[in-house]
C-alpha cells in the first residue's frame, strides 16, 4: 500500500496524480483497432480465432450461441441458494429502474405550438458480462435487466466462456431471470466489434452496454458512432472519505473487496484522521491475511491501494471530484457540509453501515458505474439509456402566424431566406 500525508515532501504530487483521465495506452488502442477491422472484414472466422487466441476455447459458429433450452436449463443448475438471491436482487433492480423511466409529455410553447417528447425503447441492444476470473452474475442483473424494464424486444448478451467452451450456469441462470433473448459465449473487443459490426451469426445492435477490461471499453470506445455507447465502465474501484468517526475494521473490509478483483482494481483511503489512518493501514493486513483471493488481492495491494491523510474533509472532497470514483464511501459526523461538495462520483455509499458489496448485487441502482475518471464526464447505467428520446411539435394557423416574425429574424442573420419563406407561406 502507498501511504502519504500532506506534511510528505511529495504531497502535492501525489495529489496532482488523481486528477484522472480515462484513456487506454497506445498498444491497447492498436490491438483493439486491428480486432475491429478483423471482425468487420471477416465475421466470425476472425471472432472465433480471436476467441481461441484470448481465451483459449474452440468453438464453432454454431456453439457460439447458448440456446434457449440450455438456458432455461441451467435454473436447476444454479442452486438454490444462488437462485433465491438472484430473485431478490431482480426485484429490487427492476423496481428501481421502472420508477426511473422517462415518461411522455406534452405542452404548448408561448406561440402556442403543441411540443412534446415521446420514449420509445431501443429496439435490439448488446450488453456485455464479464467472466474472466470470475463469473459476475450480478452485473447480469444490473445490466439486462434494464433493458428489460425498459421494454427492449432484442437484448444480446456476449460473455466470455471458460476453455471447456462453458459458461457458468448461475451466470446463465441470472441472464435467463433478467431476460436476455440471445446470449453468445465470446468475450474482449472481438465481442464488442460483433454487436456492433455484426457477424454472420449475430446481428448487429443499436447500442452497447455494460464493463469490461481494458480492451472492452477501448472496443465500445472506438465503437461509438457506429452504435450508441452507454459509459466507459472499467476496472472495479473505491474510494472512502472518512473523519475520526470511521470504522477501522469496516473501511478495510471495503478495500479488500474492491482488490479482490484483481488486475487493473484500485481502492484508496482518504481521511484527516492520523490515527484512523494507521487503523485502518494495519486492519487492511490483518484481514487479508485470511481471504482466499491472495494471487489477485496481493498485486492490488502493491500497487492499486492508497491511503492518504490530508488537512481537512473539505480538501478530501477536492481530491475525490478530481480522482471520480466509481464507488464512494463517505463517512463523517459533517454528512450534511460534505456531501454536497462531491460533484463527481458514479455512487455515493453514506455512513459506516453501507458497504459497497449491496450495492454491487443487491440494493437496487445499477452497479455499471464510469470508472478511471469518467464520472467526470458519464454518469452510472440508468434505465432511461435504454430509451429513445423523439421531439414532437404541431403548429395551427395561429401559432405559425405568431412564430413567423422571430424565425424570420433568424432567418435573416443566417442567410437562409429559404427558412423564412417556408414559415411566411403559411402565415401568409
């Protein structure tokens, strides 16, 4: 773990660092822009090589795709205990997402033209469900069924299988609960390029949803424009803002859950407290010691786990708007003067009794947050994403008559005399 306090020589260097950018390196842009152009050029040869090269399984075009029978299928599979969970979190999910869908509305404007907007459901989307080293059945929930909630007919799911050419079957059992229609076992940019290019098998969709690793975002990321992209959802990370009143034991326990992801996962600590800070630099070792994810947890800890001890709350909020986690934990007896000073996290966690971990699989809000920085720019999954958004205006005799003079003055400045006459011809 990297421990600085604002009395260290290096202070402001460090806290200059977690002004964050989400952007993937050079050799991540290069290999994801030469999978694209295989997948487009050649289908589902260059998405089955790729499948084989990553991930070490060797499928065929008609094993790509898990039937509906074997979806169905893998209910039984999943274990009881794993079903009933998946249930609950479904429902919270879908409750939650159908109170956020937008609604139709209309009105009239000062002319007294008829405007409105109208939602409609996008009409087949792609969501992508990491497996990698484990199989994420929640991100199942948070992601498909919002889609479903939202009324898409088409909802395809692309999830890396294991080298057997399987995939989990409380994976599939969740994918079955939250309602996807087609599911393919291929994973990586070759995934992305599929829904999005399409492929002799898959169909090419209109918006892609969902995280992924490095390789996956920078896929959606050069995606954009030939489909919709929901966010830039990346590697799993924390952050907890905490004065004296945090628990030493619980903040470490949230730490560690965020390391155990593995890879590229970051989890940091800031807090005004010295001696909360030592707490919570030994807890973090002690509990370590006894979970069972040391190959991926150690790395992280090495390298992605911060702790820092700055002069006030008021500048560790400054440091979370610059660093935009995706998951923040705040902690302090000052709730109602912090809080409204943060401006940039994807979810905001409050008090010591809300881990990260319900949120993650069962509190309702989707967990599919921007990450490395992009909640500067990208809010978390809603369920109007799957939405789309048409103006509608009607115009009488009247409301015409009165918009013409202003849209004649437009007209005017631009140039476009076309533009006026086609509104005075009817007010005329």
């Amino acid at each position: 773990m990297k421990i600085i306090r604002h009395t260290d020589p290096t202070w402001q260097e460090t806290a200059a660092a977690l002004n964050r950018r989400a952007e993937a390196s050079d050799a991540v842009q290069e290999v994801v822009s030469g999978v694209i152009k295989e997948v487009r050029a050649r289908g589902n040869a260059a998405v089955l090589e790729f499948t084989e090269r990553f991930d070490g399984a060797q499928l065929t075009a008609e094993s790509m795709a898990i039937s509906q029978d074997e979806l169905a299928g893998s209910w039984n599979l999943a274990g009881p205990d794993l079903l009933q969970s998946l249930i609950a979190s479904h429902r919270n999910v879908f409750s939650f997402a159908q109170k956020s869908l937008r609604q139709n509305w209309s009105g009239t404007n000062e002319q007294g033209a008829q405007v409105g907007e109208v939602y409609h459901p996008f009409e087949r989307v792609g969501c992508y469900v990491p497996g990698g080293s484990a199989p994420l059945v929640s991100t199942a929930i948070m992601t498909v069924t919002l889609a479903s909630a939202a009324g898409v007919p088409e909802i395809v799911v692309c999830t890396p299988c294991g080298k057997d050419g399987t995939v989990n079957p409380g994976l599939l059992a969740a994918l079955k609960l939250a309602g996807a229609t087609e599911v393919y076992k291929i994973g990586g940019a070759q995934a992305i390029a599929a829904m999005a290019y399409g492929t002799e098998t898959i169909r090419p969709v209109a918006k892609i949803f969902g995280p992924g690793n490095s390789f996956v975002v920078e896929a959606k990321r050069q995606a954009f424009g030939v489909v919709s992209i929901d966010l830039l959802p990346g590697p799993s990370e924390v952050l907890i803002l905490a004065d004296r009143t945090g628990n030493a034991s619980f903040i470490a326990a949230d730490i560690l859950a965020q390391a155990e992801h593995g890879k590229d996962s970051q989890a940091g600590f800031i807090t005004d407290d010295a001696a909360l800070l030592d707490k919570v630099a030994a807890e973090v070792d002690r509990q370590c010691a006894k979970l069972s994810r040391q190959a991926q947890l150690r790395p992280v800890l090495e390298k992605g786990v911060f702790l820092l001890l700055a002069p006030s709350l008021e500048e560790g909020a400054r440091l979370v708007n610059a660093y935009a986690p995706e998951h923040l934990t705040l902690i302090t007896e000052r709730e109602s003067d912090i809080l409204p000073l943060i401006r940039t996290a994807g979810a905001i966690f409050l008090g010591n009794d809300s881990p990260v971990a319900v949120g993650d699989f069962l509190a309702g809000p989707s967990h599919t947050l921007p990450t490395g920085g992009a909640g500067k720019s990208f809010p978390g999954l809603t369920v109007d994403m799957f939405q789309r958004r048409t103006s509608i205006i009607r115009l009488d005799k009247a409301s015409v008559t009165l918009s013409e003079p202003i849209v004649r003055s437009f007209a005017t400045v631009e140039g476009l005399d076309a533009h006026g006459e086609s509104v005075a011809i009817r007010a005329r």
